[in-house]
C-alpha cells in the first residue's frame, strides 16, 4: 500500500499538467484517433479550454483540492459515437504518458480502473 494519494502520486498540479499536455500530444499524433484532435491545432483558445478541464477533471478524480467545471462525460463527447477500438487508443496514450512520466504500475492501474469506469458515459452517448 501506498500512503500517498492518487493525486499526489500523478505530480500534483504540475504533475497533471505535464501529463495532460503529452496526452493530449500523444492523441494528436495517434492515427486511430487524431482526426478527432487535430482540429484543435487551429484553434489554440478552444484547446486551452478543454486542455483545463482536463487538467482539472484529472485532479479532482484523484483526489486533488481542485473542482471540476467542465461538462459532463455524456455531455462533452455526446454525438461523437465514440467507438470500442477509439477508446481504447485514448487509454493506450494515456497509459504510455504515464510509464514515460516514470509512474508506478500500481498508480498507472489505478487510472486505468477509473478511465475503465468511465467508458458507459463515453463510448457511443
Ligand atoms: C478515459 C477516457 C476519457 C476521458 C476521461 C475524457 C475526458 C474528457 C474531458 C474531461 C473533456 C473536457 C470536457 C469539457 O471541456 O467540458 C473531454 C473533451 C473531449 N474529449 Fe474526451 N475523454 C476520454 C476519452 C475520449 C475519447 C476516446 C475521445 C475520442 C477519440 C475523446 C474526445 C474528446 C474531444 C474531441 C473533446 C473536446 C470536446 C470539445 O470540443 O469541447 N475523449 N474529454
């Protein structure tokens, strides 16, 4: 057992920030599913915005002093029609970020249980 938070152990806030810019890199050179992000490259404002939310979903799903303002899952991928084969692309990035970040397998598990909980309010909403 580890006596640290899920928050901690992700590098904190600067941590999390790191991790989301190289994720969302990661999805933009991703051939499964950079159409779906690349558009965002045009739009820096945009990316900025949802580059926060993330940020601060992250946080506060690990346990951080930080609330998430941003929409929903259903919300912010409804209409998307998300597919199996897509998901699990974006869970490869996120695993790979994190082994490359140096975090511990127990810890890269436990993000990955949670983005597992979260694929009925993402996939095909
Ligand atoms: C573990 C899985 C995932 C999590 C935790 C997640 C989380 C999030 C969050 C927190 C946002 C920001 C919402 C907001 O700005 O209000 C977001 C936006 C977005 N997500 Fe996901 N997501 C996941 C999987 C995916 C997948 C598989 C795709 C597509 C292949 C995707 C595409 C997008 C896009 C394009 C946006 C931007 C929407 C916009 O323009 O505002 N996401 N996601």
């Amino acid at each position: 057992m580890t006596s640290t938070n899920l928050y901690e152990r992700l590098g904190g806030e600067r941590g999390i920030a790191s991790l989301v810019d190289d994720i969302v890199e990661s999805h933009m050179q991703n051939p499964r599913i950079r159409a779906r992000f690349l558009p965002y490259r045009e739009d820096p404002d945009h990316l900025e915005v949802v580059k926060g939310h993330l940020r601060d979903f992250l946080a506060a799903g690990s346990g951080g002093p930080v609330e998430y303002r941003g929409r929903s899952m259903p919300e912010a991928h409804r209409g998307m029609n998300i597919n199996e084969a897509e998901y699990m692309a974006a869970i490869d990035d996120i695993l790979g970020v994190l082994d490359r970040h140096g975090i511990d397998p127990q810890t890269r598990q436990e993000v990955l249980g949670i983005a597992y909980s979260l694929k009925g309010e993402i996939m095909h909403v």
